[in-house]
C-alpha cells in the first residue's frame, strides 16, 4: 500500500501532460483570446455574441434592481417530457426582486416557528425524488450540500461581503453564476417547505439546512444546527462580488484574464481565481490540469474565505464524500449543454438550464443521469448518499492518472481500474500535492473521529459566517445521525453515464 502512496504525479508523466493542456485549451474562447481567427466559424461568432449578451446583462446588473428583469411571455418551449418543478420560479425569481419580512416580523415569527418539524421534513424531501429534477441514487443529499456550499462559500474575509445571510443565490448576480448551474433546480425543490413555513423559515436559513440536515440524515454527526438568517429582498449587496462595475471597483481582478484574478491576492477583495466561480477552477489554473500549481489558487482563495489548511482539506475531502459530477455529453457536441443561465434564459422566455444532454435510455434529455452541470462525471466514492472517509483513502491508496471525460472536461481516474466510475478533480489531487494538505489527508484517511471533528468545526463557519444575521439565533442541537440504510441505499448503484 505505502508504495501507491504519492504515486499520482507519475500518472502526469505517463501520459502525456503537453497533449492533456492542449484538449484543456481547445476552447474557442482560449484558443482565439483576440478574437481575430473567428470571423468565419459561425458555431464560434454565436456562442461570442451569447457572450456578449451575457456580459451586457451582467452590466445592467449595476442598473438600479427591483425592476422585472422580462416581461412574461407564452410559455416557453422545452424538451419532451421536461416539466420544470412548480417551485422553479420562487427559487429564482424571475423579476430580480422578491418581498421579504421586516427584522421584526422574521424574528417573530421564528419565534413560532416547529424547528424540528422544518428539520424533520428536510430529511424527508432529502429521499423524496422527484420526476422534474430526479435524485441521483434517489437522494439529494449532494444537490443540496453543493447548493449550502455555493450559497456560503461566497463569503469573504477582506471585506467581510458574501455568505450565506440574506439568501441572495436566488437573484442575480449570484443565480446565474456559472458555478451555481442547475442549483436553480434545489431551490426550487426547496419551496414547498417555505410554502409551509412561511415568514419564519427565511430562504437563507433554508438553503444553509438544506446541505446540513441531508449530510447528518447521510451518516455526518453535526453538533447543531442554528436558525435566524434573514432575507434580502435583491441581489444588491452581492454586487461587489461581481462581475459588474462595483465589484470592477472595489474587488478588481488583479490579473490579465478573468480565472487569473489571485495573481496579486494582497491587491484585492476579491476571494475567488474566476469572477462567476465561488473558488478556483475544478480543472486547474486556467484548465490546466496541474494539480500542484492548483494548490497555490486553493490556499489563497479558501484563506480569504476563512479556512485554514485543516479546514479546508476537511471541507473539500468532507464534501466531496458526497454526491457526483455532472457531464453526461460532450460539450465539444452540444453547445452550451447547461442550457442557459437564468439572466439569459429570462430575457429569452425560457427556463433556466434546460439541458440538452440526450438520454440514450428513453428518460428525459438534460435531467437525471443525462444532466450536464460542469462537464466532469462521476462521484468520488462508492457510497455518495453515505458520510465516510474514502474520499481520503482512495486519494492515497490509489495512482490517479489524467484522462478526457465524457463531457469533455480533464479529470482523474485509477489507474489500475479505468472503468470504475470513482474520479478525482484536479483540485483533489492537489491536496496530496503540498506537505500540509497531505498531512492532514492522511489524518483524515486514518481517523474518522478526526474528519468528523474537523468538518463539523468547519462547516458550521462556513455556514455562519459573513452578515445577514437577525438578532434572533435558535440553535437546535443533533442527536446522533441515523444508522445506515435507514433513510438512503449504502452502496452505489450503476446507473450514470460511462
Ligand atoms: C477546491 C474546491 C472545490 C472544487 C474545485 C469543487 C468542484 C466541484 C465540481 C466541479 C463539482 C461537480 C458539479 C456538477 O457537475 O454537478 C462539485 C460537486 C460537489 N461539490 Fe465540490 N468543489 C470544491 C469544494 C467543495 C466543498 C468545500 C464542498 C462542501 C463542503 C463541496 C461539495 C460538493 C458536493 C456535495 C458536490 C456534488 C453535487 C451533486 O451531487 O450534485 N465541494 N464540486
Ligand atoms: C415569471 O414567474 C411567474 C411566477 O412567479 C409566472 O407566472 C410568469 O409566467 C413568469 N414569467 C416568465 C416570463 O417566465
Ligand atoms: C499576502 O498577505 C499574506 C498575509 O496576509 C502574506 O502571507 C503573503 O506573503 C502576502 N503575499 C504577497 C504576495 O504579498
Ligand atoms: C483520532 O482523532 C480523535 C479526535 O481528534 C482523537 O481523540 C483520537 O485520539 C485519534 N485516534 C487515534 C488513534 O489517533
Ligand atoms: C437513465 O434514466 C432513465 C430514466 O430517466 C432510465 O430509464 C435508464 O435506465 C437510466 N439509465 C441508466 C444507465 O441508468
């Protein structure tokens, strides 16, 4: 076992690493950054002026909010058998502006509010799988703990902007970040619990339970989890997180290309490598599939998110125990296989992300295992509806090697077992690649107690921190989470692509 142990940089070497960046690189955008060796590829002058709009309606952005971002169309014509969930539109509301309580009125009614009743129904909705965005293995436990995470993770400690307090994911800027595609779809199947509750359930509260109260149903021992989040009524105060004007001015990219913004990380506010992502590029710096060069954008960015080396080790191996990668066709095949985001997608009367992935076995294009969220495929464990360390274990007991993925995106598979469906992300074999993170993946690998301890700490600052707050904070302790195979299937069953 000792001698696979560090074995994944070899895995580079072997195969090829200068043919690896060439496919990485083999996107119109970087492969003609001027622009000038597109004037006759239509395909190419299409997808630049989708760009375009999409930057034209970022810039709107700074335009004064509140104010119906489309006038309500007929409606708008989707894929057979693709229905969107009834709350789809309440999630993300398709007019930039939502009516929330006052202070007053939220904490009063948090005050009534049957905490366990709210938390025993996420549970519940966490297996209960529905037909308009079905769950992978039949839970949701990784949709919604991405969904906590990118809702969170926006959080900043340079100016203290982002997080999780005011819900604001649900409007632009945030909602149609590349990063935050498809989990359109989470929020909507959140609404019926705020259908219910009403006033005191704030959707900030509600998105951050989402991912909490699924990890503990799956298997994670979480101390508590504390209600009293407010809501925003827009997404203005996500404006300095960009992209637009304001964050131009007060959190500027600081490199030459937007996915380069940390070159002089003390020179800026802002937290991510890539205005639109939450973190770094899951493929490597600028795509390219460099898993020790990554460890540089990881450290910085999850530093000014407020993680230290342990924290954020536990968070990536932690989260990453659950839940898969979305990829399921090429998209050197379907342009733009996401469907579009929600800035785009209202301006032109349709839905948000409708994919086009084909469904090869007479289910639904673009939903279920034909869903296209990143273009990486697969989960990182056997059992991703189960809390365990393997995450950590296969990171060290396994060679990695680089290969092109079904969706066309660069991403790690075992060596000895190409066929086996587990995968690796850049960004994970970064952490095996610098002394400290490799420290601690090797406690966690070897000490559950450990990972537990580490990811409860860590989650629960990632989930508090940053403003939004209401002076009301109930906190509701857990007891001990349910064996498995109570609430969720324990292994993984076959049935994604590849
Ligand atoms: C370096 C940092 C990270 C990178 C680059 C990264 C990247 C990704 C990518 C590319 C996906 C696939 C999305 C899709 O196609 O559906 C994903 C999924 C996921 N991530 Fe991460 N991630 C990071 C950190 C985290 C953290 C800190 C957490 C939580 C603590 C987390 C939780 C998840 C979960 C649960 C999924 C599965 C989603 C699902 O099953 O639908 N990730 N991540
Ligand atoms: C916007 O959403 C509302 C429901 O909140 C719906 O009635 C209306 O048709 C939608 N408009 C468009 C253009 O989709
Ligand atoms: C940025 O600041 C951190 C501490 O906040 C320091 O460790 C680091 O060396 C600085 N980096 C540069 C490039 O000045
Ligand atoms: C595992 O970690 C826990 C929590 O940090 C610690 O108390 C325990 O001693 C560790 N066990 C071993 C065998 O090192
Ligand atoms: C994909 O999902 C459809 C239902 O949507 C199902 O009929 C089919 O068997 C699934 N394919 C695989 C490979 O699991």
């Amino acid at each position: 076992m000792a001698g696979l142990r560090h074995a994944a940089a070899l895995a580079l070497g072997a195969l090829g690493v200068g043919a690896l960046w060439r496919l990485a690189l083999a996107q119109p955008e970087e492969a003609c950054p001027s622009g000038s060796c597109a004037a006759d590829d239509p395909a190419l002058l299409q997808k630049q002026a989708r760009a375009s709009t999409r930057q034209a309606i970022h810039a709107g952005l700074d335009a004064p909010l509140g104010q119906a971002a489309a006038q309500p169309g007929p409606a708008p014509p989707v894929p057979d058998g693709w229905e969107p969930c009834p709350g789809l539109l309440y999630g993300t509301p398709n007019t930039s502006f939502a009516k929330a309580p006052s202070e007053e009125e939220f904490v009063a009614a948090l005050a009534e509010l049957d905490l366990t009743a709210v938390m025993d129904d996420m549970t519940q909705l966490m297996t209960d799988s529905q037909s308009c965005w079905p769950g992978d293995w039949g839970s949701y436990v990784g949709l919604f703990t991405r969904l906590t995470w990118h809702a969170a993770g926006t959080f900043r400690n340079t100016d203290g902007s982002g997080g999780d307090g005011g819900g604001r994911q649900r409007f632009d800027p945030e909602a149609s970040w590349e990063d935050n595609t498809n989990l359109d779809k989470a929020r909507g199947l959140l609404w019926p619990l705020k259908e219910k509750y009403g006033d005191g359930l704030s959707w900030a509260d509600l998105i951050a339970l989402a991912g909490t109260q699924t990890q503990w149903a799956s298997g994670m021992p979480f101390k508590e989890f504390c209600f009293g989040r407010l809501d925003d009524e827009d997404g203005a105060k996500s404006l300095p997180l960009g992209p637009g004007e304001m964050q131009e001015e007060m959190a500027p990219c600081t490199g030459p290309v937007n996915g380069m913004c940390q070159m002089q990380p003390n020179e800026t506010a802002l937290a991510p490598t890539t205005v639109g992502l939450i973190y770094v590029n899951p493929g490597g710096p600028m795509g390219v599939p460099d898993p020790a060069k990554s460890v540089d954008e990881i450290r910085v960015v999850f530093g000014k998110m407020g993680h230290d080396d342990k924290a954020t080790v536990a968070l990536i191996g932690g989260g990453h125990a659950f839940g898969k990668c979305h990829g399921a066709c090429s998209k050197f095949e379907y342009e733009e296989p996401a469907g579009l985001p929600p800035n785009m997608a209202f301006a032109e009367g349709t839905y948000p992300y409708v994919g086009k992935c084909p469904n090869l076995d007479g289910g639904v294009t673009g939903m279920g295992n034909a869903t296209w969220t990143s273009g990486f495929e697969g989960p990182w464990t056997s059992t991703p509806t189960r809390w365990s360390n393997e995450y950590f274990t296969y990171l060290l007991d396994y060679e990695w090697e680089p290969w092109l993925g079904p969706g066309g995106a660069i991403q790690w598979r075992m060596k000895e077992n190409p066929d086996d469906p587990r995968m690796r992300l850049t960004t994970d074999i970064a952490l095996i690649k610098d002394p400290e993170y490799l420290k601690y993946v090797e406690l966690f690998a070897s000490n559950l107690t450990a990972l537990n301890e580490a990811y409860d700490f860590s989650w629960t600052s990632l989930t508090s921190n940053g403003g939004g707050w209401s002076t009301k904070k109930i906190c509701v302790p857990y007891g001990p989470p349910p064996a498995p195979g109570a609430t969720t299937p324990t292994s993984m069953l076959n049935t994604d692509p590849r």
